[in-house]
C-alpha cells in the first residue's frame, strides 16, 4: 500500500478527500501503521474509512446491511460520505473514530480464521460463541494499547459486533479456514484461497501474520492467546484442534479471558 501511495504522490488534488475500505496494516520497525494513516502521511490528504458488517455478494443484491464511517476531526466530510453510500438497503452512520474502525474491520479477519478451525471441527455453536466472544475481547485490548483515543461504544456499530458475527458466520476467512480445519491442516491457505476464492484474497491469515509481529516485538504475546494460537495454526506450528485442545496451556489462558 505504501508502494501504491508513493507512486500516487503529486497526482491527487490538494483538495482532495480519500475513503478507505482496505483492511489490514503495514508492520514497520517503529510500530505499526494503519493504511488511512499512510495515505494522509504520502499524500498529504485526509482519509476517512468504511468498514462494517457487509458481505459484498449480499449487498450486490440489494439485502439490508449497514457500514460504519471513520473519521478524525471532520464531521461535515463524513456526514458527505455517509450521503454518498447510504441507500435503502445499505444503512451508514459516523464514528469519530478512526482507528478503532479501521482495527475492527482488520482484526474481525483474525476471529472469523478462528471461527471457521471451530467449524471445521465441528465444535459445535458453544465453542464458536466462546471464540468470538473471547476474540472480540482481544480486539478491543489490542486496538486501545495501540492507540488510546479508541473508543469502547466503537465495538457495537456495525464495524464492530455485528462484523465479527456476519465474518464468523460466512465469509471468505472462515470459509477458507473451515476447509483448512476439515483437511487437518494439510492444504495451505494459499491453494484454498485459489480454488474457493474465485480471485478475492483471503486477509485474515496475513493480518494474523502482521499482528503476531507487532505482539512479539511488543512482548505482548501472553496477553492475546487467540490471535497468537491463529498465527502458529496457520503457518503450521500447531494443529487446527489447538483452538480449542483443553490440553494446550494457550487454551486455558483464552478460555480464562
């Protein structure tokens, strides 16, 4: 993304006012960064972002859904995009939230990878109402270490709660991670992502990857059992049946949150 912004710079009007729907954050040395941060940083323009429980072949169909809109300090620019997407059947409120809005719409992929391992599995409703339970709870410790202006109320808009239910319950993370859970680990992610996705790209196994570096560098990872149990699943450190293995001290300490 910073390639994409570098590349951009002197070809965006001064005046110009950007929307950011991408999910997921660039890991640097000194920290992480979120993309609207990058794009107000390399080109020298605000970025609000939309992010919110929508699933896209849903609302392609006109279904009932609803999106969030973050912004900084501007609320005249966010209630125009809120005038610009909001239809009948696509309802969008503002949150003067920024952060916290992007990291739930980039962390909700990490619990829907956890979500589909239980499904996978065949765990049952109990066990995937703990993990999203427990991986909403993470969400919002992670993103208030990181930055301190975010707002709890953030967690039950639409890119909060209601993405992670809509994310755990169908989309292209838990999709490609039930089938990853069902095979017992033994396909990778990139050839499921291939076969089922159709050409989407599956985010919540590389947003682990980035979050598990910031937590390591940090020295943070005891206090995020389920991002960090993810990550080592994914890459193959551990089983899929470590997600809910009793037997796993990472486990007893998820379980204790």
């Amino acid at each position: 993304m910073e390639d994409i912004c570098k590349r951009l710079v002197g070809k965006i009007r001064e005046d110009a006012e950007a929307i950011s729907l991408i999910k997921g954050m660039e890991v640097k040395r000194e920290g992480p960064c979120m993309i609207s941060s990058l794009i107000n940083e390399h080109l020298g323009i605000n970025s609000c972002v939309l992010m919110g429980a929508n699933i896209a072949n849903e609302i392609a169909v006109e279904k009932f859904s609803e999106a969030t809109v973050g912004y900084r300090d501007n609320r005249e620019i966010a209630e125009k995009w809120v005038r610009l997407f909001n239809t009948y059947y696509f309802m969008v409120s503002a949150v003067q939230d920024v952060e916290g809005v992007e990291l739930c719409g980039t962390l909700k992929n990490i619990v829907a990878i956890a979500a589909g391992f239980v499904d996978g599995l065949e765990m049952g409703n109990n066990t995937k109402a703990a993990i999203m339970r427990i991986g909403l709870r993470e969400m919002m410790a992670f993103s208030k270490l990181l930055f301190s202006s975010v707002k709890d109320s953030t967690f039950f808009e639409s890119c909060g709660v209601a993405d992670v239910i809509t994310t755990c319950l169908g989309g292209r993370n838990w999709k490609c991670a039930e089938a990853f859970a069902r095979n017992g680990g033994k396909r990778s992610f990139d050839e499921l992502e291939a076969e089922m996705l159709q050409g989407q790209k599956l985010q919540g196994v590389s947003t682990a990857k980035e979050v598990y570096e910031v937590l390591s560098h940090r020295g943070w990872l005891e206090l995020f059992p389920l991002f960090t149990t993810v990550h080592e699943i994914c890459i193959g450190s551990l089983p899929p049946t470590a997600i809910v293995d009793s037997g796993k001290p990472t486990i007893q300490r998820i379980c204790s949150l």
